[in-house]
C-alpha cells in the first residue's frame, strides 16, 4: 500500500480534485445511484456504470481487494413502473409482486448488459422496494422518515410526509442546504414556481412518502398511512443500511447534482446528525449522440442492448469490449459525444491491441497507468500510454504480462475482431505483421523502408494514421478502407 500513488479525486462539493483519505482503509465504501428499472437501459446509463466499475477496479488495486465495499442500487418503485404494474396485473396476487415480477425481467437484462460491458458486480445491488418498511434491513426508509419527523426538519400533510430545507437551515451542525449544488436556497425559493400543491408549506419541500391508492398503487403502510416513498429517500436508506450513516465517494451522472444528491445529503446528515454523508462526491459528464441530445423523438435514442444486439446504430452490432473502450476514450467529467465513427476508432484500437495482447499471463500493471488513474481517473491518458506499452510489448514479448496486466485494470478484454473487409486469418499473418514492421522502420528511421511497407499495406485496403504518444514516440493507428 505504502508505494501507492496517492489517490487525488475531483470533488463536485469543494469544486477541486482531492487527496482521497479514506475514512477506514481496510473498508473503502462507495455508493453509486444505479437505474430506475422501468425500461432497458440506454448508452447514457452506461457511462457511470463503466466509469465506476474504473474507480472500483483502482480502488481494489490500490486498497486490497477485500478492503473495498461498492453499492450501487436498483430502484424498483416509480410512477412508471407502477402504472406499467398496474396495466397487468390480474388481482390474484398482490400489486407488489405484479410489480417486482415486472421489474426481474428488467433487471435481468440490465445485468446482462452490464457483463457485456465486462462491469464488475459491485458488493451489493440492492433493490428499493427491500427497504422501504419490511424491518428485516439494519436501516429502512420508514425510520429514517420518523426520525426527520422528530427532529422537526420533516412534516406529515395529508398522507404526505415532506422535507423543509427551510427548517433544517435553522439547525446548527448540517451542512447548508444547497452546498453541493451551490444554490441558495433564497434564491430557489425566490425562483420557484408557485408550487400549488396544498400540503406543502413551502415551495422547495420535496416529498419523504406519498399516499398510495390500495386500489391502483402499490404501496407499504407506515405511520402516516399506506403509502410509498420519494425517489430521494430510497437511496439515503440504502446507502445507510449497507455502507454506514457516513462512508468515502458517492457517484453518479452530472444530472443527480439537484436535487437528487443534494436532497440525499439533507435527509442522510439531518437523520444522523452528521455535517457530511459522503467525502468525497463524484459525477460524470453528459453524453450526447452523434452530436445532440439523445431523445425518442429525434430518432437517436440508442439502448445498450440495440448496441450489442442491432443494427440500428451505424447499421451493424457492436463487442461489449468496444462499447467500453470508446467510453473511456473521453475523461469522465467531459461531455461524450457518442458516434459512429468514434465506435469504429474503438474497433480498430482493440483489433490492434489483440495482436499484442492475449490476456493468457498477466503481470503487474503499469505504473505510469496507475499514476493516470489515480489523478481523477484519467483514462484518456491511461489508453494514451497503453499505445506505447503494445508497441513495447510487439517488440519485447516478455512485455507483455504487463500489458496485458494493464488492460485488465481498465476493464479491457481483447478479442479478435472481424473487421467488414479483410478476414481475421488474413489480417492476423500478412497485415499485422506488416504494421509491425513498419513501427519498427519508424523507430530506426528508415523511412524509405517505412513508406514502402506504407503503400504496400495500402495497396491491401489498410490506412495507417500516423501521431505521437504522450512521451513523444511514433505511434501508429490503423484503419480499414472502406
Ligand atoms: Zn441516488
């Protein structure tokens, strides 16, 4: 542990990168805001999951493998997913198994997205419906409800309970609502819409629990009557019960920071008593498809599933191992613009990699890449180096332990390939060769020898793109002419 680079991790709540001290080495604790299980997942939900997955990988090289706790949730409750429910079901059971019946076929295929894009499974994957009230977790929405009752910073209303931000600013200890997204809650409730519903005091009061119609909603009973809760509350609950009432990172997209997060944070430390519930908070970027927004209506709304599956994007199906790699391209704080042609850069990137790399002996990873990841994952740089360690590898084979050793931490897993023109054996003994070749004329400067081998492969249909990696050595990408 001792010869670890030190950890640095932007923090959204302080607007800089950190020295990550965690609170207990020997158990590094992590939460990540996992899907709402209405529908298959899209290509955005992916970008945590990967980006996490990254974190949690680091964090076990760095800590011990053991030493590292990562939950990421599952909600299984929202409107959607009980109107959905609600449309099938036939009364011989009740709403709440028609709805986690309908939520296993989601999360199934959620799953097995996830394995394609070689994400780890985190510690825990636990489920909202299994904490609301069921008594049976160390820690469940229900109490932590009553005891922001109690402490006056939550109010019952109609069947409703709501949250006052205004009630908890009054109380000394908590942090200020409004910190992590640096808003002022003057200013919001000077900016609010007027909010006509009759029970809330407040404009910004957000919703703790909701009256359920036994009827039509599925529902859990509880103090202020059968009801179900809010979406915040779900995961201050979850994260409580199996990570702690404080613990190290907590993740998520850039869109959680408000109020989803920021709401997380007024429930967890007003219940506990605490002035923070995470250390650290983390939050990727956008991602964009082909440049714009990705929506249903525009046409560009792509599941992870019609990647992997379809042909709907770009006309052919995707590898899970190219999905991941284009993913990673980008630094996760950056907006990605998901398209086509970054996916193929991605293909033709691993194509490469899997002449090198077999995966079969794995050594230790590179430091370099290490030191990468540890300064707020920056896995732009990471795959950078890792051009020049193939070229070290193609050259010295008893690097390649290491290389191999180093996409493993990245989450990286070759295959060969089929590319659309040329057939892999064909690519494997006559042109791969040739690549090689040629970066080794490079290196010597025997340029005649180079432009040779350069036309020559041209002739075969292969484009070579040549650039300079970080350290400033030759490095060459490839790509079929189509
Ligand atoms: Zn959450």
């Amino acid at each position: 542990m001792s010869t670890m680079p030190k950890l640095k991790l932007y923090n959204t709540m302080s607007r800089t990168k950190e020295v990550f001290e965690p609170l207990d080495p020997a158990n590094v604790r992590m939460y990540v805001c996992g899907p709402t299980v209405y529908d298959y997942a899209h290509i955005g939900n992916a970008r945590p999951m990967i980006v996490f997955d990254v974190l949690f990988r680091l964090l076990r090289h760095i800590y011990g493998e053991t030493n590292v706790t990562y939950a990421r949730n599952i909600t299984d409750v929202d409107d959607k997913i009980n109107q959905r429910a609600f449309d099938r079901w036939t009364r011989k059971r009740p709403l709440l198994a028609e709805m986690r019946d309908l939520t296993e076929g989601t999360v199934a295929q959620f799953n097995k997205d996830l394995k394609a894009l070689n994400v780890l499974d985190p510690t825990h994957t636990p489920r909202a419906t299994d904490f609301v009230a069921n008594g049976e977790q160390p820690m469940d929405m229900v109490r932590i409800i009553a005891k922001l009752v109690e402490r006056g910073v939550a109010y019952a209303a109609e069947g409703h309970v709501l949250f006052s931000p205004t009630e908890m600013d009054k109380l000394p200890g908590l942090p200020r609502y409004g910190a992590l997204s640096r808003r002022n809650l003057d200013d919001m409730l000077a900016g609010a819409r007027v909010d006509v519903a009759p029970y809330k005091r407040d404009p910004m009061d957000f919703v703790l629990w909701k009256p359920s119609d036994p009827e039509t909603e599925p529902g859990w009973n509880s103090p202020w009557g059968f009801g179900r809760p809010g979406w915040h509350i779900e995961c201050s609950a979850m994260a409580g019960a199996l990570l702690g009432e404080q613990f190290d990172i907590h993740g998520g997209g850039i869109d959680l920071v408000f109020p989803h997060h920021e709401n997380e944070i007024a429930q967890s430390c007003c219940a506990f008593g605490l002035d923070k519930m995470a250390s650290i908070w983390m939050h990727n970027g956008f991602l964009q498809v082909e440049g714009r927004k990705m929506s249903k209506s525009d046409g560009n709304f792509v599941t992870i599933d019609e990647l992997l599956t379809t042909d709907k994007f770009g006309g052919r199906s995707w590898p899970g191992e190219v999905l991941r790699l284009a993913m990673l391209k980008t630094h996760y704080r950056q907006p990605i613009d998901w398209t086509v042609r970054a996916l193929e850069e991605a293909e033709a990137t691993i194509y490469e990699w899997s002449l090198v790399g077999d995966q079969q002996e794995v050594g230790e990873p590179d430091p370099q890449v290490i030191d990468a990841l540890a300064s707020d994952i920056n896995t732009s740089f990471a795959l950078h180096r890792i051009h020049q360690l193939r070229s070290d590898a193609a050259q010295y084979p008893e690097l390649r332990p290491r290389f191999n050793a180093t996409l493993e931490l990245l989450g990286i897993r070759l295959r060969k390939l089929e590319t659309a023109t040329i057939e892999t054996d064909e690519f494997t003994t006559t042109v791969a060769p040739l690549i090689l070749e040629r970066e080794a004329a490079r290196r010597a400067k025997d340029f005649a020898a180079s432009d040779r081998i350069r036309d020559e492969l041209a002739a075969m249909g292969i484009a070579l793109k040549d650039g300079k990696d970080a350290d400033g050595n030759p490095t060459t990408t490839w790509e079929v002419k189509r």
